[in-house]
C-alpha cells in the first residue's frame, strides 16, 4: 500500500510538472497601451519602425484608435485619447520577451520623453 502511495504520489508530481509546461490552450497575450502623445514628429523613429517590429515579433494589431470615446476616468495623461490592443498568439510570455527584447527598449527609449502611455501586458483567450 505504501508503495502504491508513493508511486501514484510521484505520478501524479511529474503529471502536474509536465502540464503546467505545456502550452495553454486558448491562451494568447495582450498588450493594452491607453495615454496621450505629446509629440509625434519628436517620436517619428519609433511610429516609422515599431509595426514592422511588432509584426516580426508576432503580433497582431486588434484595436488602433487615436479618438477614444473615454466615458469615465481620467480623460488626460494615462488616461487616452490613445488607445491600442495587440494579441500575440503564444500567451503573456511571449508579450514580455518582445517587450523586454533590447530592440523595444531601443525603440521605447526614443518613445517615451515625448509620450504619457500606461502600457499594460495580460493574458486572455484566442
């Protein structure tokens, strides 16, 4: 009996080990960008090379409006006009790997003194 415990303890380890390594079903990541761009042309570097970089990277472009209808909320700084989503098709990781790659921050670092973006990465379904 005890043996059969251990073993059927141990199978069940590696069977929850090897799941949670496994790619989830259903699982794409998100980047969700909302705030306000105070200087376009100051940024051009970054708008004229981040499509091609986001597409390379693998994601797809779901909502891009500049004129956000903000109903409730801070309608300045974080808060919009700007709002963009964008899935990538191999979850939150993959989101943060294009994110964290030294290219974005490359770009990131030519973006960000001339814009107020709240840049959120999550996880939900395809």
């Amino acid at each position: 009996m005890k043996k059969s415990f251990i073993v059927g303890l141990t199978a069940a380890s590696i069977g929850l080990a090897v799941g949670y390594q496994l790619p989830r079903t259903g699982s794409a990541g998100y980047v969700v960008i909302t705030g306000t761009t105070k200087n376009r042309e100051a940024a051009k570097e970054y708008f004229q090379n981040v499509n091609q970089f986001t597409k390379e990277c693998g994601f797809t472009t779901l909502v891009l409006d500049r004129n956000t209808d903000i109903r409730e909320g801070n309608k300045r700084g974080d808060g919009g006009p700007l709002t963009v989503i964008a899935r990538h098709p191999k979850g939150k990781d993959a989101v943060v790997n294009c994110y964290e790659s030294n290219e974005y921050q490359r770009l990131k670092a030519i973006r960000a003194p001339h814009t107020n973006w709240n840049f959120r990465i999550t996880e939900g379904t395809k």
